[in-house]
C-alpha cells in the first residue's frame, strides 16, 4: 500500500491512461477523485475504484478552483495531482483556426496551469506532488499537429520552471512523456485504411526499442504513475519522464 491515505486528485480520469492511474491509486491505498467532462464515464470509473467523481472543465479557471477547494473539504486536504486530462487534433499547421487553438491550449496548456495553481494552493503548506503530462510531440515534434505539439512543449516547459519556484514548498514538479495504447488509439487505428496501418505499425516497430508497439497502461504506466506520487522521488523535480518504451531518449 505504497499510497496509503494519500489525497489524490487525477483530471481526465474517465478514460485511458487517467482511468488506469485512477485505479491503481485506489489499488495502492489512497482516497482518490476524479475529474472529467464525461460524466457517466467519470462515474463508472469512480465507483469501480471507489472514488468520489467531480464534474470539471479544466480550461476554467473559476470552475477548476471551485472543484479543487471542494475535492480538498472531502478527502481533508490534497497531497497529489495527476493532471492527465488531454485533447488531441490532427490537422495541417496552414488550417488551423482561432478554435483550434482556443479548444488546444486551453485545454492541454491553460488546464495545466490552472490545476497546478490550485494544487499549489493547497499544498503550499505541507508540499505534495505535481504530475504533469506532456508528449513525444513536444520534443520532436509531430506533423499534422502542430498546436497539440506546441501546448505539449510548454506544458513541459511551463513543469521545469514552477519545479524551480516550488521546490521552496516542498512540491516537486514532474512530467510523464507517455506512449500508451488506449481506447483512443483503437479508433484511430480504425480510421486508418490497410495500407496506412501496415506502414503505421512497421513505423512503430523500428521507432519502439521495448516490444514495437505501445506499452499497456496497467502494466507500463501505472506502476510509474504510482511511484511519481509516492515519498519515492522526493529528491526528483523538473524532470520529464519517458514511458514510451525508448522512442524518445531525452538527453541533458
């Protein structure tokens, strides 16, 4: 019971990675809400774990503290924030719109934020853990999805310069780079015709050292997401943690 008694808050949590963390927090000991948008999904996951379920959009602010100071009057106080809650887009950079931006950064860079200013908030007095998410995206890039790869680099930008600001509070500050197949990778490999998917999976299998393929999120990310917010990784911060079965290699 590595996380036993710990508060944990996990955004996105209705689906995939966030909804595996959910349950593997609860496995582990901790009181654990979660928050999405999609309600009934949310709530299963929820009551699966036995969790409290919270409806929030991240992209705003007043609606994000407003769930946060309540989920803290719950469970007594917060000691972890696993923000997984993401949106992705395809698209080609010459396209996009001002909705395309609006609906990309508030979600994946705004979000961020403000989940981490009201996580700060509560833990400033006692510290805590912060588990951003960023991509492969951020680092290399991606193309046909230039706005999700800009908001993926400042995310991870935005958890290296709050680890130096926050570390005087005791909240260390960490980012998971992730490769993991879920529910929505299903669909879009669905999407995809033949000939596309044979040359997406021959792709994935020279770039993925481990396996060629996506990891699993109970087995490969899970036990990672767990470890981030255990007393483990104290002396950890800043850092940008690559799940992805050695696709990116991030160097000093």
């Amino acid at each position: 019971m590595q996380l036993d008694g710990k508060r944990i808050i996990v955004t996105g949590g209705a689906n995939g990675i966030a909804a595996a963390t959910v349950h593997a927090y609860a496995r582990e000991g901790a009181r654990v809400a979660v928050l999405d948008v999609e309600d009934q999904r949310g709530r299963e996951v929820a009551a699966e774990a036995g969790a409290s379920y919270h409806h929030c959009d991240i992209a705003k602010h007043a609606e994000v503290s407003s769930v946060f100071d309540r989920v803290a009057a719950e469970l007594g106080g917060l000691d972890v924030l696993a923000n997984v809650a993401a949106v992705e887009q395809n698209k080609p950079a010459e396209l996009l719109d001002e909705a395309d931006l609006d609906r990309m950064l508030g979600v994946n860079l705004k979000g961020t934020i403000f989940t981490n200013q009201a996580a700060f908030r509560l833990m400033q007095k006692s510290g805590g853990r912060i588990i951003n998410f960023g991509s492969g995206s951020g680092v290399r890039g991606q193309r046909g999805a230039a706005h999700y790869s800009a908001s993926k680099g400042a995310v991870m930008s935005w958890t290296r310069t709050v680890a130096q600001e926050w570390a005087r509070y005791g909240i260390t500050v960490n980012a998971v780079i992730p490769a993991i197949w879920t529910r929505m990778y299903d669909a879009y490999r669905q999407n995809l015709p033949a000939d596309q998917l044979k040359m997406h999976d021959m792709i994935m299998q020279m770039n993925i050292p481990l396996g060629g393929r996506l990891g699993d999120a109970d087995r490969d990310i899970a036990p990672v997401m767990i470890f981030l917010a255990s007393d483990g990784p104290r002396f950890m911060t800043g850092q940008c943690l690559a799940v992805d079965g050695g696709m990116v290699m991030l160097g000093a």
